[in-house]
C-alpha cells in the first residue's frame, strides 16, 4: 500500500478521516483527537496531555501520514520503538527505529529509506537524534513533524526526568517550520509548564484532556500481610495479564519465585537481571495471555500492552503521577481494569529517607516531599479516590465515581471540623509561609528553634492541637490537601495556603469529616465483584477464543505480540457481529484495509468454523 506521505508535496493533503478510516480502521476520533490533528496538520506546535489510553499516538502519527515528509518520534525505550514499529507495519505503513539495538547493516538500511523518503515514521532515541551526525544527516530530509512522546522525561519536576530530554529544545531552531508535538499522560501544573519551557514550546498551544479513566477501579489497602493480599488479588485475576510493582529487586525476585509456587504465571523484571534474561520475559509479558510480570518501576514506560487488566503495587511509588502512571498502564483498551496499592508505615518511611539522602537539591526535595505527601493524602481520604487523584491534576469531578473501594466500601469517619478550624487557622496565623512539619510543631505547642525565632510561640494556636498526636495532624493536613481545603506553594517550599473552600469551614458554617485510621481490609473484600473482562454472550465467547487461539499462531508466526494483530476488543466485535464478508468484515472497529487484505479470509474461516 502507497503510504499516504508519499504524495507529492503540492498536492492537497490526504483527508485525515478517511486516513484514520483505510489505515486505522476507525470511523471517528476521540476526545480532542480531531481537533490536535487539524492543529497540527496545519503546522502548529502542540503540548498534549491525555491519559494512557486515550489514543495519543494517533495525534501524532495520523498528521504525519497526512502531511508530506517523514515524522521523527522521540521516544525513550527501544521496547517502545520496536512494539510501535511492529503495530505501525501491520497496518501497511513503513515505519523503522534507530536505536543502539540495531546491527550495522540495519542502521545503514534505515538510513538508506530515510534519505530516499521512503518512510513514514522514524522512532529514534533523544540521544541518538541529537547526534551531530545524524541531525546533519536530517537537513536533506523532509520532515512532516516532530513528536517528543513521554515528554514529561524532560520535566526535573516529573517522576522519569531524562537529562537527554533537554538538548531536544535545540530542534525548534535547527528545524523551523516543523511542527513539533510534546505529549505526556502524567504532568502537574508545574511539570507542564517546566515542559513547556525546557521544549522551547512556549507558543504552543496545550491541549488538555481529562484524566479520568473510568474503567480502572482504585483500590488502596493498608498493608497486613503483602503476600497473602496479593494473593487474594490474583485469583480474581486468573488467566489475565498483569503487573505486580515493588520498590526493590530483591522483592521481585522474591514475589515473583512466591507466585510461581503458587501456579501463577509470573516472572521477575529489573535492571540487574542478565539483558538478555530481561529482554526475554519483557517480550513474554507483551506476546503471551494470562502472564504476571513482577517488576521494579524501570519497566512499563511507554509499553501498549492493551489487555492489561490489573497492576497492584506492594510498595508505595514516589509520587501521585507515578502511581497514576503505573495504574494507568492497565486496561487501555477501555475495557474494566484494576490496580490495587498496599502501603504502610514503613513505606512513608523508607521513600521519605530516600528522598532526604538523596543528591538533589533542597529545592527538588521540597517538591518530591509534597509529591509524596499528595499521594498520601489520596491513600488516607475518605472520599472518592478518583476525585482526589483528579483534584491533584486541576480536574474536578462533581460527584464520586462509584468505582473505587472507597465508594464501594465506605470507611469510618470522623467529626474532624474542630482539626480542620484549627489546622486552617495556624496556616493564616503563620501568614501562610509554611509547611505542615512547622505547623504540626505549633499545634503541639513544640518550642523549637524555627518556632521561636519567628515567634510563633505567642500566637493564639500554640499548643492548641495536643488533643491529636503527630501522626494524626499529619492525616489531617494532608486530607485537606487532598480535598482542596488546603494548597501546596511548591514554589515557596511547600508552603501551605488556603483556598477558597477553606472560609466556610473556619466560620463554622460546614462540618469537616475525615477518614479514620483503620485494621487492615483484605484485597479480597476491598475488590469483592470484579467485572467481567469483555462481556459477550454465550454464543460469541466460543468464538471470541477461537479467533484469539489464531491470533496467537499469526503472532507467534511473525515473532510480533498478539496484540499488534488484534485488540481484544476488535476479536469481541468480530465475534458478536461475525461478518460473512470482506466488506462487512471491514465495518469493524480497528480493522484497516490493510488487516482486511493480510487477515481477513483467516478471520472469514474461524467465523465459518463455528456455525
């Protein structure tokens, strides 16, 4: 198939619907999908913040198909590179990867279809492309635009900063006229802007989709026995590809021997394994169903693993985007998924004593502590889980989602206005210049140092909060933060401020409940219905499994991941319609001409097998 780029440059560019309908295979576009293609086919730079999931590839990879040139895509895994290679391949387009993984004669050939103008999309290192060779070599090339794919690795304040990233700001001068494309799932206030700056994309336009997944189920769970939690966990999953997350490589290995004894599928992932030992199970998990990868967090980023239908962690991440970015690796198809943290004690413990031992400046480490600190919050609330994540990247959801285990199981509150006044009051005594360590200190009457140096020991809320203890004024202040009662000044080191929803609870006029600490509930109960994967009738399911048994020979044939043939839910779609036809088959969802040329009789022939 002609690749749509390959026009001739005066020629009127493809019309990207029906582009996004022969290539793709869909009929229309997502969210703000349309109107960032349009922005960018039309030459226009663009920092793009949508969810995992939410079809951000696409924003990038349908305008460089449609405008003349080859679209250059940093990314930052060669796993990465070789599974959107390989995706891009099947649909008929020519796409290729410049990484350190290539031999000799590989590199020579991409060059080769690089300088012919024979390809569609190049993915390539930052590193690699910063190289003054190759940029050298770009300057005979047309390039229709340039993506900067997981750009919060460019961020110091994100939670994969990449100093590799920074040199990228150079492309906006060495090539003027490309439209470049930043994208990202996970960024904060701060971290978008700090990408905006370091990207040189200050004109860009943002475009800002909601975080919301609707289909993950949160679920946290003070940590009782870890092994046996997750355990519990795992045989609601049963057959399902999942992550399990913990902080060290030894509980890894650990876990992963554990699982395995107890029939679960499940193999360990980190960065001290033998490469080619790592690279083996990493290609497992993305081939094969029903596999549990046990891994630290240096695996994931980037991965399209659609099918993923649960990520637990066993450990606490860093920060509230990191955990937002593990969980939201599970279930981008959009079919349900679940993730489920267990943190404790020694979890705050042993990530704050990282941070403080850490090597970067006490700037950074202001900012990882109140990272750290909103997660908490969002550990420790009583209200919807997913409106408190929400709130923490500027989203309001009006009401609980009714889908996390805090709706599903309501926990113990308790009458916390009295706390509240007197937490709100000791941040406008202060002036609002500090954070909660030092007004913890002026609520238990604490004479220390820093108190007494600002004369805070004579303010009216010293000593006034002995009826709590530090532990539970460190709750209080952070479900403030979580609810917005409370905000983080990262720029004035974590000073808290007031907001507006603060006012009413200090003139008494609204009643503040918080959640109560608790005995540990089991995963079990917490996640107790678990719903079904896909739903599919009787008739289907039966054929629904055949089709995915082919898609597992097709896959294993081509050395690709199964899901790079089919979604599941295009299989589901074929097995509740089951076209009888070539045409009908390519009313399909996610079925392009191309896969209707490649597959379409093997598909016709299942149908027919099964009556």
């Amino acid at each position: 198939m002609q690749s749509p780029s390959a026009a001739a440059p005066d020629a009127p560019l493809p019309d990207p619907h029906e582009t996004l309908r022969n290539v793709f295979g869909l009929r229309g576009f997502r969210g703000e999908q349309e109107e960032i293609v349009s922005h960018v086919m039309a030459g226009g730079d663009a920092l793009v913040l949508m969810p995992t999931g939410g079809g951000k590839s696409l924003c990038y990879q349908l305008p460089s198909l449609c405008r003349p040139g080859v679209g250059l895509v940093v990314s930052p895994l060669i796993a990465l590179m070789r599974n959107q290679v390989a995706a891009l391949r099947q649909l008929g387009l020519n796409a290729a990867a410049m990484n350190s993984s290539l031999t000799g004669p590989e590199r020579a050939a991409v060059r080769a279809d690089l300088r012919a103008g024979r390809l569609d999309l190049l993915y390539v290192a930052p590193e690699r492309l910063m190289m003054p060779d190759f940029l050298d070599m770009l300057d005979g090339v047309q390039i229709a635009l340039i993506a900067i794919d997981e750009a919060h690795c460019v961020s110091q304040w994100g939670h994969d900063f990449r100093p590799e990233y920074l040199q990228l700001a150079q492309l906006g001068e060495r090539f003027p006229g490309v439209p470049r494309i930043a994208l990202t799932a996970t960024a904060d206030l701060q971290s978008r802007e700090d990408i905006r700056r370091r990207l040189g994309l200050d004109g860009a336009r943002m475009f800002l989709a909601s975080f919301d997944r609707p289909n993950i189920r949160y679920a946290i769970v003070e940590k009782a026995s870890a092994p046996r939690q997750l355990l519990a966990f795992l045989r609601a999953h049963q057959g399902e590809s999942g992550i399990v997350y913990c902080l060290s490589r030894a509980t890894v290995e650990k876990t992963a021997a554990a699982l395995q004894t107890h029939g679960i599928n499940a193999l360990p992932y980190h960065a001290r394994l033998e490469p080619e030992v790592r690279s083996r199970n990493q290609d497992a998990f993305l081939a094969e169903d029903g596999l549990v990868l046990v891994a630290t967090v240096a695996f994931g980023m980037g991965i399209d693993k659609p099918d993923i239908r649960f990520v637990a962690h066993l450990d606490l991440p860093g920060s509230l985007e990191a955990f937002y970015q593990e969980t939201g690796r599970a279930g981008r198809d959009g079919a349900p998924a679940e993730t489920l943290l267990l943190y404790g004690l020694q979890d705050v413990v042993l990530r704050r004593n990282m941070i403080d031992q850490g090597n970067s400046p006490d700037e950074v480490k202001w900012i990882e502590r109140n990272k750290l600190d909103s997660l908490l919050g969002v550990c420790e609330t009583a209200a919807c889980r997913r409106q408190a994540i929400l709130a923490h990247f500027g989203e309001v959801m009006h009401a609980p989602c009714g889908n996390c285990d805090t709706c599903l199981t309501p926990v113990e509150t308790w009458d916390a206005t009295t706390a509240a006044r007197k937490a709100i009051s000791a941040v406008l005594r202060t002036e609002q210049r500090f954070g909660s360590a030092h007004l913890i200190d002026l609520l238990l009457g604490v004479a220390n140092d820093k108190i007494l140096r600002f004369g805070h020991e004579k303010l009216p809320t010293f000593g006034v909060g002995k009826e709590l203890d530090r532990k539970g004024w460190g709750s209080v202040f952070r479900q403030l933060i979580v609810r917005g009662v409370l905000a983080v000044d990262h720029a004035s080191y974590g000073a808290l401020l007031t907001t507006a929803t603060a006012r009413p609870i200090l003139r008494g006029e609204e009643p503040v409940h918080l959640r109560r600490d608790q005995a540990s509930r089991s995963a079990l109960n917490t996640i107790s219905k678990k719903k079904e994967r896909i739903a599919l009738g009787a008739a289907a399911e039966g054929l629904y499994e055949a089709l995915r048994a082919e898609r597992t020979r097709l896959a294993r044939e081509q050395s690709v991941p199964a899901y790079v043939i089919f979604h599941d839910a295009t299989l589901a779609a074929i097995a509740t319609a089951r076209p009888q036809s070539l045409a009908e088959l390519g009313d399909i969802p996610g079925m392009g001409r191309t896969k209707v040329e490649r597959y379409g009789e093997v598909v016709l022939e299942a149908i027919r097998a099964h009556g």
